[in-house]
C-alpha cells in the first residue's frame, strides 16, 4: 500500500490518533475501502456533522452538539447544588459511571501549566466563578488529579472561589500520587468522595 498518496495521507492522519500507529492505521483504511457504502459515506457524513456541529461549552466546558444545547448545563431539569470541577471530560465519565455523585460537572479542559499549556482563561475558571455565583452553588468539589499540575489548579481555583461563599472540598487523599481520575477504580473513587475534605471553613 505504499507510494499511494490517498492512503499515505491518510494513514499520518488516523496515526495521529490515540493508540493507532501505522500498522493499525493501514488495516483501518482497508477495511474502509473494502467497505465504502457501508463505512466510508455514513463516517464522510458523521465526520462532516461532527465538524460543523459540536464545539465545546464556553460555561462549562463540556461538548455540545449546536441543535441540541448542552446536557451538562441547559439540558438538566434537576437543579443541583453542587459543581463537581474535573481535568476532562474522561473524569466526568469516570464519576458519572461510579454513580457516587449527583450534581453538575465542570470541565477544565486541562491544568495550569501542563504540556499543552492551555492559557489560563481556556480553563474556563471564571466562568466556574459566575456559575457558582448564579446557580447558588453550595460546594464546589475539586476533582483535578494527583499532580503537581492538578494540585496547582486546585489552589488557583480556590484562590478564585475565595470571594465567594461557596464551601470548597477537594477529592480524599487516598488518590495515588500521579492518580489521574479516569484511571481510577470505581472503590477509589468512591471512597475519595466519600472522604473528600475542606479547603475553606465554610463563611456564613
Ligand atoms: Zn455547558
């Protein structure tokens, strides 16, 4: 399959994708060639759909599809009164599957100065701020990871939360050091729920 330059754009492409290398890249392409009415047009059309339609959330930073809003912030009938804060969106999957918590989720898009280097405000913190403020939220959990970088945000995020009200819990130590949260047992995370502990002295 080499010296085809369909194919070679297309292998770097699907290479560049989690856990895909070339290898596997080329057996994906030829089973999508083998198949092109029944894979390559719908994928063509769910790419094309994907693309045009899903962005990310600018209030909570989960992904939204543009015809049908968001789930996290305007889809929810339920009121809550809690904002649980998380690296991405894998973490919210994560505590979601664990059934451990009932409340809104928040999703960072990243830490404060890890390799990617998201600019401060692309962490959408303050709009955590506004969304604590205005959906009259009662504790903000911080859900960030085990690392330096996750622990940094969790200070950041308090120090920004630190005018407002708002009781603020982080996740139990009993996180293995280095712990990212969608590599957690459900046990783990359950219990680091369970036992999550106080930043601040609640102001009343
Ligand atoms: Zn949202």
């Amino acid at each position: 399959m080499k010296n085809i330059p369909e194919i070679e754009n297309l292998v770097k492409l699907i290479s560049k994708l989690p856990g895909l290398g070339p290898k596997s890249a080329r057996r994906i392409i030829l089973k999508l060639i083998n198949n092109r009415s029944e894979l390559i047009r719908p994928m063509l059309s769910s790419l094309n759909d994907l693309y045009k339609n899903i962005s990310r959330c600018q209030s909570c930073g989960t992904l939204k599809s543009s015809l049908s809003g968001c789930n996290n912030c305007e889809n929810t009938e339920k009121k809550y009164s809690k904002i649980c804060v998380v690296e991405d969106i894998s973490d919210q999957w994560s505590i979601e599957n664990s059934s451990i918590y009932q409340g809104y989720f928040h999703i960072l898009g990243g830490t404060i100065s890890s390799s990617n280097n998201p600019r401060n405000e692309d962490l959408l913190i303050d709009s955590l701020v506004k969304r604590v403020v205005n959906d009259k939220i009662e504790e903000v959990i911080i859900a960030t990871s085990a690392t330096v970088e996750g622990q940094t945000t969790a200070f950041y995020i308090q120090d920004k939360l630190k005018d407002t009200k708002v009781a603020i819990t982080k996740l139990a130590q009993g996180l293995p050091v280095g712990g990212e949260i969608e590599n957690l047992d459900d046990g783990t995370l359950v219990s680091a729920f369970k036992n999550r502990h106080s930043l601040n002295e609640k102001k009343d």
